[in-house]
C-alpha cells in the first residue's frame, strides 16, 4: 500500500533556503530510503513541508534469505523475520531455483508466500521458466502449494537476450585507444 508523508517546519517555517538544501535534503532522502528499505516514487519539495510518495520494499537473494531464515530458527528468532518480510509492500526474490531446496527452505518458502499472498506484492526472478519451477521445488506437495500462491494471479514476463550483467560489462570494456 503506498504511504503518502508530509513533513513540515516548525510552525509552518522554511525548512528549504536555497538549492543546496534541496540537494542536501534529497541526498539524505536516498540514503535513508535505502537504509530502511522504502522506495520513494515521487516527492515534491515545497519551501515549508515536503510531499513523499513511497512504498517499503526489499530486494533479497532467495539463496541467502532461506539460510537465513535457518539461522533464525536455531537462534529463536524465527518469527521476527518472517513478520518484517509479510509489512513489506514489496519483495523481489532474486536467483530462485539456482539450488535444490531442502524441506526446511520449501517449508520457509511457502511460509514467506503464504503471509503475502493477495496482500503484498512479491516479485521472483529466476533463470528457469516457470514450466520447470515444480521440478526445482522438489517435493510435489509442496510445489503445489508453493506455486498455487505464486504462479495464480501474478504477471509474467519473460525476457530474453543476454544478461544485462554481460551487456553492463561490454559497454564499459572498451578496450586499448589509440592517440
């Protein structure tokens, strides 16, 4: 759900002078917003008060989410970062289906969807399409209910062509120059 935030001055006083505190302000705006996970859409800056537009949202490695989330579970705090992921408005599971999952992490999994199901938004990427994902999951049971809270209702796409990692690498690899 978006959160609209208007912050003002002390009794409706300046809180922006000049240009550099427009900088300043949005400097701080970005790296808070990255701090606490929140991705600010839009904002205005106003002399006295500022209008923000954003959402929380959270980018994870599923691999590591899901080793974890097994430390958590050994140390009793299981529940908190179960909790933290279901208040975000957005998740981007990254790399999903690089590993064989084992029951712990498929449990984990359908735990983490279930919570966001029809409620949050949870996006996955994955180098597999999703005809194999059932397989990568392992145990059939599971799959079902894993796939049935991600697959139904959501949003396809399907990209193809290089790896933008690879495509990144050769536009900055320009090689010898000559004078």
């Amino acid at each position: 759900m978006p959160v609209h935030v208007v912050q003002r001055g002390n009794n409706r006083q300046a809180v922006f002078y000049d240009e550099e505190d427009h900088r300043a302000y949005l400097r701080w705006l970005k790296e808070g917003a990255e701090r606490y996970g929140c991705a600010i859409h839009a904002y205005v800056l106003m002399t006295n008060h500022v209008h923000l537009l954003g959402f929380t949202a959270r980018y994870l490695r599923l691999p590591r989410l899901l080793t974890e989330l097994a430390i958590a579970r050994g140390d009793g705090r299981y529940r908190k970062p179960l909790a933290q992921l279901a208040r975000l408005d957005v998740i981007l599971l990254d790399d999903f289906g690089l590993a064989a999952l084992t029951e712990e992490q498929r449990r984990d999994l359908l735990e983490i969807l279930e919570d966001r199901y029809d409620r949050r938004c949870t996006v996955v990427t994955s180098q597999y399409p999703v005809e194999h994902w059932h397989d990568l999951i392992g145990d059939p049971t599971l799959a079902d209910a894993i796939l049935d809270r991600l697959v139904h209702n959501a949003y396809r796409l399907n990209l193809k062509g290089e790896s933008m990692r690879k495509r990144a690498r050769s536009l900055t690899d320009i090689g010898p120059t000559r004078l």
